[in-house]
C-alpha cells in the first residue's frame, strides 16, 4: 500500500454526519480550495469564514444534490474500476497536511498502488459543456490539487456521471506552481481571517447576497445608523455603475429596435453566423385587479405574504 505524507486528522469510521461537520470546521478541505481562490459560484469567502467560526445559520437538511451525489459516489467509483481496469480504496480518515494543519482533504479514493487519488462527481446534463476535451471546472481542478497537496501524491482521476447517463474520467497531473498559490491563500485565509476572527470583505457574488438575506431577514425601523465613511465611496461607485448601466441599456434597445424593424413581419432572419428571431407568442396571467374587485373572497384565500428587503439611497442636502 502506498500511503501518503498526509497526516490523520480522525478517522471517519463510525463518525456521524454532525461529527463530521464538526471536524471540517477544523481546517479548510478539498471543496472549500475554490471558495478561498474565488472560483465558486455557490459559495462566497465570507459564507465559508462563518461557517468555520461556526457563526453560520444551521442547514435544516443536505440539498438533494447533495444526497445523490454522495449515494451515486460509490456507483461512480465502481464505473470508473470497470473502465480503466484499477482498482480503488476508501481512505476513511480526514487527512491533514504535516506542515500545514488547517489545510485538510476527505478523499473519496485513492488508487491501489499508486501514488493518485480518484474524486467521483455527478452533474447536470445543463453542464455537460464544462466536461468538452480535455476540460474540467475549475472549482473540481482547484479541489484536486489541494488533495494532492495534502497527500503529496503526483495525480489524480476525476470521474463524472453527467445527466445520469454519461460518463467521463480525466486525469489531472500535479501542477507544484498552482499548489504553491492554493496554499499561499489558503494560508492568508485561516491565519488573517478565520484564526484572527476578521471576516473578509462581502463580495458581488449571488452567494454573498443569499447569505446576507439568511443574515439579516428583518429590518429594525427604530434602528438608524450613521455609515462608515467607506460608504460615501460605495454610493459614488453605485451611481456611476448605475449611469453606465442606463447607457448600456439604451444601446442595447437601439440594437434590438433596428434588428426588429429590419425583420418586419417576418419570424426569422439570417445574417452572417447569425440566427435572429422575433416571434408571436401569447402568455397567460391571471388579471388580479378584476378579481380582487369580482371575487374579494377567492383574491384573499390566495394571497401569499412574503418577506424581503430593498436597498434604496438618495442624496440629500
């Protein structure tokens, strides 16, 4: 058996889900490497800071993605056996790297025999495109290296199910130069933020919105505040985004108002590399003011109440 320089956080032989999570808190793992490098579209540093100082709103329960990517990880392991004719080993244990201990990997296999490890992953057939040639997603190449960062191992294979009927494995060599920065991030992270308990900034990322929502669903209206002088800043930048904005938007009509007038009554037209459409369609709504004035009783059995806030400014003198 060829083992790894990594170290053993704790064994995962017979650790329950919660405990598991507890013992993630203790360092940054494979799938948090891209939210540290800022390749992550689901997750946002200052999400991933409060989830290690453990100041995160508990998840009620695993997504559905989630749940079948975990139960299809051993269909996938067995496939990718099938195929290339190796043979794989669970390494139950978090692992974590001997001169870096916050830097920690729960493999899913490693490869008997060999100094490479296996991560096995499940996607939507919507992005089977981000799989073409010799492509993988950045987040899942930024995942593997910090696994072999941690093991010290040379590789590691990739195999996906797409859409449930598609498979791919690739390769992914050792890359020293990209695990050098991985872990100068990684490093600045934990040491400058997560030890020090100073968050990073919020970024524009979906991620951060959704977190400052589960933060703060509720405004106070007995609570104003005077802003941070940073603020003023903000605001400046918001206007100009904002006129830039209206600029681009003109633009965009004028484009589309030339394109549809050169259509006419036509429904398609052909330019170039081009295919441009403008077609009838009709949409259904439900006219809300008649039944609200026809049938008051039925418009109020249906009404939903929902919550949410809106960021408005204005200058004053």
């Amino acid at each position: 058996m060829i083992e790894s320089h990594a170290e053993v956080l704790v064994s995962t032989h017979d650790l329950s889900h919660e405990e598991w999570l507890n013992e993630r808190k203790k360092g940054i793992g494979g799938s948090d490497a891209s939210v540290v490098m800022g390749l992550s579209k689901w997750k946002s540093p200052i999400q991933l800071y409060m989830e290690k100082i453990g100041e995160l709103p508990k998840e009620d329960s695993q997504s559905e993605a989630a749940y079948f990517g975990n139960i299809l990880e051993d269909v996938v392991a067995k496939e990718f056996m099938r195929r290339t004719g190796k043979k794989v080993r669970h390494r139950h244990a978090i692992l974590k790297h001997p001169d870096y201990p916050w830097m920690v990997a729960n493999v899913d296999r490693l490869i008997v025999g060999e100094r490479v490890g296996l991560e096995c992953k499940t996607t939507s057939a919507y992005l089977k495109d981000k799989w073409t040639d010799e492509e993988v997603p950045a987040e899942y190449l930024i995942q593997c290296q910090h696994y072999m960062a941690v093991t010290g191992y040379d590789a590691w294979w990739i195999a996906v199910l797409i859409g449930g009927n598609q498979f791919l494995y690739k390769k992914i060599e050792r890359d020293d130069e990209l695990i050098r920065m991985i872990i100068d991030k990684e490093k600045d992270f934990w040491v400058n933020h997560v030890e020090k308990k100073h968050p990073p900034d919020v970024d524009g990322s979906e991620a951060s919105s959704q977190l400052l929502k589960s933060l703060y669903p509720e405004s106070d209206p007995e609570n104003d505040i005077d802003l941070p002088d940073q603020a003023t800043l903000l605001l400046e930048g918001l206007e100009n985004v904002n006129h830039e904005m209206k600029t681009l938007t003109t633009y965009k009509n004028n484009y589309e108002n030339q394109l549809k007038n050169m259509l006419g009554e036509s429904e398609k037209g052909y330019a170039s590399n081009y295919i441009v459409t403008w077609k009838s369609q009709e949409r259904r709504t439900v006219d809300t003011k008649r039944l609200k004035q026809e049938r008051p009783d039925i418009y109020q059995s249906f009404l939903k109440t929902s919550s949410s806030r809106t960021l408005r400014y204005k200058e004053v003198n």
